[in-house]
C-alpha cells in the first residue's frame, strides 16, 4: 500500500496544477459573465448573452472564440537608452545565476523583457529561449572540460542525458504550440503552482545537502585532529549525494582535462541525431500547410524519434546493460514505472520550458536531485539537455517570427558572458567553503524568484485584460498568422 502511495506521489505535482487551471479558468469565466451582464444588448451580438447558458457554457465561450484573439505582438526598437542598461544587468546576473543552478535563468528574463524592454508577454517569451540558449552553449563548453568530482567519469551524465533529452524535445514541440494556443492567464496560473512546488523541494533539498556537509565536515576535522595533522586546514572533501568509488575522501577543487577524451562521444552522437532530425521535421513543416493532414503527420514523426531513443536507453537501464554512473552502484536498479515516471517528467519539463520561455532546468534540476545526483553533476547535465531543447525552441519561434533578431543576439551575447562568469566565480566560492550545496540553494532562490516575478506580472495584466472585458480564451492555431 506504502508503495502505492509513493507511486501516486511522484504525479502530485502534475494533478495539482491540472486541478489550478481548471479552478482558475471557472473563476475568470464567471467574473468575466458576470461583468458582461451588467452591459446592454447592442444590436451586435458582441455583449449578448443567452439567459437560459449555464455556468459550464460560459466556460466554453470564455475559452474558445474561433474567430477571436487576443495576441498582438508589441516589439520596441532596439536603441540605446536606460531600458537597455537595466535590462542587460538584470539579464546578466540572471544568466550567472541561472546558469549555475542549471535553470537557464528564464524566469528572471521573461519579466525583464516584458516590463523594463517593453516586449509583449509571448515575444519575450521567444526572446528568453534565446538567451537561455547562449547561456547554456557558454555553460556546457565550460563543463565539457569537467571530470565528476568523486566519480572517474565525465561531470555531464550522459547515460542521464540520453534518457531525458529526447522526451524534453517532444516537450518542447509541444510547449511551442501551447504557446501560440494558451492565453497569458493560463500561462500565469500554470507557472506559479508549479514553480511554488518545485523551489519549495529544492530548498528542503538544499536544507538537508548543507546538514550532510556539515557533519562531514566535523568528521574530517576530528579525522585530522586524531592523525595530529592540524596545521593543515581541514576542508569538506566529498561530494554530498554523489557516490564515490573507494572509500578514500577526494578534493572538490575542478579536475580538467582535455575536451576530445572527457566527451562521451557516442551518447553525444545519439542526442545531436535527435536534434537534427527534430530540426529537419520542423523545417519540412514549414512547407506543409497550417493544419493539414500532412502538417500533422510531420508533427507526429517526432514522437517515434522520443521514444526510440529514450525507450533503448530505459530498456538499457532496466536490463543493466548501461548505467547511470553519477549514482554509483544504485545506478542500474531502476523499475519500469520509474523510468516512464522520468520520462513523463521530461516531457512535463519541455512543454513548461516551450510554453513558458523557460529551461526544461526548473523542473530536471530537482529531480535529478531527488534521484540523488550530486548537486554539480546535476546542474550540468541539465544544461547540457537544455542547450539541445532550447536550441529547437529557438528555430521553432523563429519560424513562428515570434522575437525581432537584432534584440536576440544582444541579449544572447549578454547571456553567453554572464553564464561563463557566473560558473567560474561560483565554483571558486564552492572549491572555497567546500559546500555543494550552494548549487541548489542558488536553484530554490531562482525559481522562486521567478515564481514571484513572473507571477505578479502574469496576474497584474490578467486583471487589466478582465475590466478592458478582452478576449482571453484559447488562439485558434490553425488561424495564426505567422
């Protein structure tokens, strides 16, 4: 029965925002019909209501207009002035920070964008990819050079890598069409549920991590005072949550070597296989048109892709052909509802990254850590999924001409600076205090800071949008104009 219960658990998270939005959506259909009642009949139709509707057929109408729409994009131009400044240091520390806790740092840019830049809700969305973009290529060159602290492998699992990348791929064709489909309201109820969970466990995590190290460090230091060692300081020396192969502590300070022999090059292969084809798919929808038969079986082939390539790696992991090696010796005892459980959760972390102009991060980031990586490999190897998502997210916008391009490669050079800073400067400080857990605390502050961030302009231009009584339901995606 306890088993059961652990099972359902791992959903919770999901069914509590599914049950949000629904919650959410009955609460603003019925302000908004109530708001239409007090209007009189014009003659037009537009402020008609039919006295005998209900509840639930207001809901319906509030929702889905096929004529109706509510998105107009609102692009500034790109000159210098006192926006640009604050939005480039916002931006930059926003990156450091993201880039450290393996988020991307997108829900510190979609707020910057859209009320110290000007952009339109969903454009800077668009733009936010493409900053997390340049922040995670900048990320992943510095980590490629990176070997696991206690582990003789790579700092990037990519065994980890191969599972997850492909599902956060299909998310993020997903997400991109949720975009151009949901309204702001939805995005905004969506986002808060979720980010409330996710830095909330994070923090716990982080709670727990700096509890370990503080014990391991009192035990290296009565290890020193009984070898009468105490001219050395002593210093945290293994990695919390990550295994280590002998029973001997090993420095934290950065083991590099060479980029060509630390390369897992055939599980990199695999994922740049995915890429490609996923870019082809999108390129090859293009000359299809907008809901046709043929415009869905090409949105339909990505989903064979997925789950070949993540279903081998599971079915590798299950029958311990290959194994995750940041989890050691417990990395090849996985159960088939574990692994579909992983899989969804790269799904969910797609369509949450494409729909709301995020890194899949917010969501890979905690669960790596509830699957006991350690916080460095963690970080790492979701960014290193989230360079493949986010750069696929890129060319879908584009294609969606969803962000103006000279604003884009400013800030994607802002973000490619600011996260190659913020590794560097925050693995000194870790290499300093020998705490690990810094990492997931900087993840629990960015996402909550994002939760409250995006939030409350999410809710602000929600409540602006019901007494101007505009449209608020769902874009009909077979009418979008691109």
């Amino acid at each position: 029965m306890a088993g059961n219960q652990g099972k359902w658990k791992a959903f919770m998270p999901f069914l509590t925002v599914v049950f949000s939005f629904l919650l959410a959506s009955i609460f603003v259909s019925a302000d908004r019909s109530l708001k239409r009642e007090s209007l009189p009949y014009n003659g037009t139709g537009i402020s008609v209501r039919d006295p005998d509707s209900g509840l639930l057929t207001d809901v319906v109408n509030f929702l889905w207009q096929s004529d109706a729409s509510g998105y107009h994009h609102v692009w500034p131009d790109l000159e210098f002035n006192w926006q640009i400044v604050v939005g480039s240091i916002i931006g930059f520390f926003g990156a450091a920070f993201g880039s450290v806790g393996g988020v991307g740092g997108g829900g510190i840019y979609v707020p910057m964008l859209s009320l110290i830049i000007g952009f339109d809700p969903k454009s800077s969305t668009a733009i936010s990819k493409c900053m997390i973009m340049g922040a995670a290529v900048s990320t992943v060159y510095y980590n490629l050079k990176l070997r696991h602290p206690t582990i003789d492998m790579p700092i990037i699992d990519y065994d980890l890598a191969v599972l997850i990348q492909p599902m956060l791929m299909l998310g993020i064709s997903i997400g991109v069409t949720f975009n151009v489909l949901f309204a702001d309201w939805m995005v905004t109820v969506l986002l808060i549920i979720l980010f409330i969970i996710t830095s909330t466990r994070a923090f716990l995590k982080g709670v727990e991590t700096w509890k370990k190290e503080t014990i391991l460090k009192k035990e290296h230091t009565k290890r020193l005072e009984s070898y009468d060692s105490g001219k050395d300081e002593a210093e945290y020396t293994l990695l919390p949550g990550g295994p280590a192969t002998d029973n001997k502590a090993k420095d934290l300070s950065e083991i590099k070597v060479g980029i060509i022999e630390n390369v897992c090059w055939k599980e990199f292969g695999l994922l740049a296989f995915v890429w490609f084809v996923f870019l082809a798919l999108q390129l090859a929808k293009q000359y299809t048109s907008t809901c046709s038969a043929l415009y869905w079986v090409v949105n339909l082939m990505q989903i064979p892709v997925s789950l070949g390539v993540s279903g081998y790696e599971g079915l590798s992991l299950y029958k311990g052909w290959r194994r995750i090696q940041s989890k050691g010796d417990s990395g090849t005892n996985f159960t088939v509802l574990q692994l579909i459980t992983y899989g969804f959760f790269g799904v969910l972390a797609g369509v949450v990254g494409g729909l709301l102009g995020l890194g899949g991060g917010f969501i890979m980031g905690p669960l790596f850590l509830e699957l006991g990586i350690a916080p460095q490999v963690s970080s790492a190897t979701a960014t290193f999924a989230m360079m493949f998502s986010s750069s696929m997210s890129v060319v879908e916008y584009y294609l969606l001409n969803r962000f103006p391009v000279p604003y884009a490669l400013y800030f994607v050079a802002v973000a490619t600076v600011a996260a190659f800073v913020g590794q560097h400067v925050v693995r000194r400080i870790i290499i300093i205090l020998g705490r690990a857990s810094i990492i997931i605390f900087i993840l629990a502050f960015t996402i909550f800071v994002s939760a409250v961030s995006l939030g409350g302009v999410g809710i602000s231009n929600m409540i602006g949008k019901i007494q101007r009584h505009e449209y608020m339901g769902f874009e009909n995606l077979c009418k979008y104009d691109v």
